[in-house]
C-alpha cells in the first residue's frame, strides 16, 4: 500500500467512518543531521499505535494494520522531502499524509475516526495565504503562515514554464496586404508589430495563462489570500489582466527567485498581518454579538449539545487546548469518566470533527486571540 502525499483540506478521506482509524503526528526536519532522527521518532510513534491496536485486536490484524507503515521508516526519499511536521492518517485500505510547514506535537491516537484538529489548526487558521511568484519564463507557488512556507508541488500536467504553457516560438507580427504605394499596382506587405511587440504579446498570453491555471486549481478551491511577487514592472501588468478575486492589491516587489524562503515569509507576513489582526478581531466581535443575543456560547457542553444538532455556524478553538474526554456525536453527550478502557480522544476535537462534517466552519486561534478562557467558543446557525 503507497502513502499517499495530499496538499488538499478538506480530503475526502478524512470524512469516512472506519472501525479502525489511526492519525500520527510529529515534528519534522527539513535539513541533515536533525532529519535523521525523525524516522527514530516515527519508530516510537508506531509502537504507542501497537499497543493501542492490541487492546482490540489480534496479532495478525495487528501486523496486518502496522505493516505498510512500518515500511516507510525506511524509505529514505520520503523522510528526505520533509517539511516541519508530519500529519499521518490510515486505515486498513488507505494511507494518506500531510508535509506541513509549521511543527505538530507528538501524538498517536486510534479511534473508529480520525483525530484533525492540529490539521485544522495548520489549513484552517486565518493567517494562510498564497504567494505567486512569476517572471516571463516560469511561475512557482508558495502557501505559508506566520510560522513557515513552502513551494506548492504543481503537478506535472500542468505547465509551468512559458515554453511549455504557449511553445517556444514568439508569437508572429500581423502581416496584411494593400496596393497603395506599390510599382504597378503591385501589393505591398505591411508589417504591424516588431519584435518587441511580439514578445509583449507572449508575456501576456503567458500571464493570462498562470493567472487562469492558479485560480482554478488553487485559489478556488482553498480559497486564501494571493500576493504577487514579482518585479514592478510586471506588478500592474499582471494585475490589470488578472481575474482573480483572491489577487490582493499589494504584492512583493522583488523577483522572487533572489529571495530564500525565510526571507519570502518575512515579507509577505508584513502584508498578511493587518489583515489578519483585523479578520481575528472581527471574529471576536461577531462572537460577542452571537453570545449577547444568544445566539452563541463558551460553554463546551452547550457547544456539544448545539454541534449534535447542527447548530454550529462557526467553531473557534484554542490552539493547543486539550480536553480530555470523548463526545457522543448523536447525543452531544461528554464522557470525562470510566475512559481507561476506551479510545481516549479530545473533546474539541470531537466538535471540530462534527462541525467539519456538517458545513460549519472551524477556526484555530492563539490563546491569546481567543474570546473564551474555556477552549471552544460557537456561534449558532438559530
């Protein structure tokens, strides 16, 4: 059974019911000698899944289970394209997995669903955004955070470069015809547009081309923020041709092949942060308002009993809050107690997965941004 690499969230994968579902976690590193020790930690990580599978099934299911990961721990290419953390999720039939750019805690958890809440922390937190990086031979993509970025693998089906996107050949000059001027009437050719005016003419093809090709298969379907980086004199040329509504009017005056990574995040956190202090604060008033005519609540027991019957307009959760316990899904009932013998999860993760799956949306924020001391904040559909 292949691992198979996904950028997408939601997956549908994430949203199916299986008796045994195992998520895994971890930091990772992108450089050697630290990279070296995350299939060690993987290793570990997979014994704790072990022990968890024994409690409930047989030895041949089990290894049955345990085997197809137990494989990547030697495959070298997989640990060597690691980004800053792991997330990992499998069944019997399927394994799919997350190179983050932004660490994960250490955790290995089986239940009958998956365990997303740090993955909805990473896709789902208001500070994500896109960075176009384009120039008149090749474009790249990047998504970053706060924390962290990286180029977006653009798969091999579609064109990069303008050679592959419009052919190598600039287009040609209009040629047309006329006898004006001509010895014996003959016609004379009249050439419109030199050189110059050929190859402006195949930037702009070009750039009409990644424009259509990032909108469609990125920012619409992910639906973040894009910035433009890319020198000034392409700046307003890309932009007035553009037709996506997720190009934001300021970008990075730079060619972005002469900046690092680090230094792409740096500038582009400088544009990003305004925004999403604003959006962050926004949230938090629309909550206070929800809560003040009733139509919203910090207590999780309240949430639970909403998030049963699809109340949940929009979940806000603390990054990094855990609450200990396990969430019936049809009752919004909580079990804290008698655990020992069960699947042990997190209850704001219990409600993040039942938001997820009804519609409603989840976010992610700092301790600090939060409007509720008690890890989960809601505002109601009715």
């Amino acid at each position: 059974m292949n691992v198979e690499i996904v950028n997408e969230f939601p997956h549908e994968f994430l949203k199916e019911q299986a008796e045994t579902c195992i998520s895994i976690y971890q930091p990772t590193h992108r450089y050697r000698p630290e990279n070296q020790q995350d299939p060690i930690r993987f290793k570990n990580l997979l014994q704790q899944v072990q022990e968890e599978l024994s409690k409930k099934h047989a030895a041949n299911e089990v290894k049955s289970l345990l085997s197809p990961l137990e494989k990547l721990e030697g495959e070298r290419p997989f640990w060597a394209h690691a980004g800053d953390g792991l997330a990992l999720f499998a069944t019997k039939d399927r394994i799919i997995a997350y190179r983050l750019q932004r660490p994960v805690p250490e955790l290995a958890i089986v239940s009958d669903s998956f365990h997303i809440k740090p993955l909805i922390r990473v896709f789902q937190s208001a500070d994500r955004y896109h960075l176009l990086g384009v120039n008149r031979q090749e474009f790249k993509l990047f998504e970053g955070n706060r924390y962290g970025i990286k180029e977006v693998e653009i798969p091999e089906e579609l064109a990069k470069t303008k050679d592959e996107a419009i052919g190598d050949q600039v287009t040609e000059s209009y040629l047309g015809t006329g006898n004006s001027g001509g010895a014996a009437g003959a016609a004379m050719i009249h050439g419109h547009g030199g050189k110059k005016d050929e190859i402006d003419i195949d930037i702009e093809r070009y750039f009409r081309y990644v424009d259509r090709t990032v909108a469609e298969h990125y920012s619409k379907p992910m639906e973040l923020p894009l910035y433009l980086v890319t020198l000034s004199e392409y700046q307003t040329q890309f932009k007035e041709l553009s037709h996506n509504p997720h190009l934001q009017a300021e970008g990075i005056k730079s060619d972005f092949e002469a900046l690092s990574l680090e230094q792409l995040r740096k500038m582009a956190w400088e544009l990003v942060e305004p925004t999403y202090l604003q959006k962050t604060k926004d949230l938090v008033e629309n909550f206070e308002n929800a809560k003040a005519n009733d139509q919203g609540s910090g207590n999780i027991q309240e949430i639970a009993k909403a998030a049963s019957e699809d109340r949940i307009r929009r979940l806000i959760l603390e990054d990094d809050y855990l609450y200990p316990g396990k969430m019936n899904l049809g009752t919004g009932e909580i079990q804290t107690n008698n655990l020992e013998e069960s699947a042990v999860d997190d209850v704001l993760d219990d409600l993040a997965e039942i938001v997820f799956k009804t519609g409603g949306e989840v976010v992610v924020l700092p301790k600090e941004r939060m409007p509720v001391e008690t890890g989960a904040a809601a505002i109601f559909r009715w």
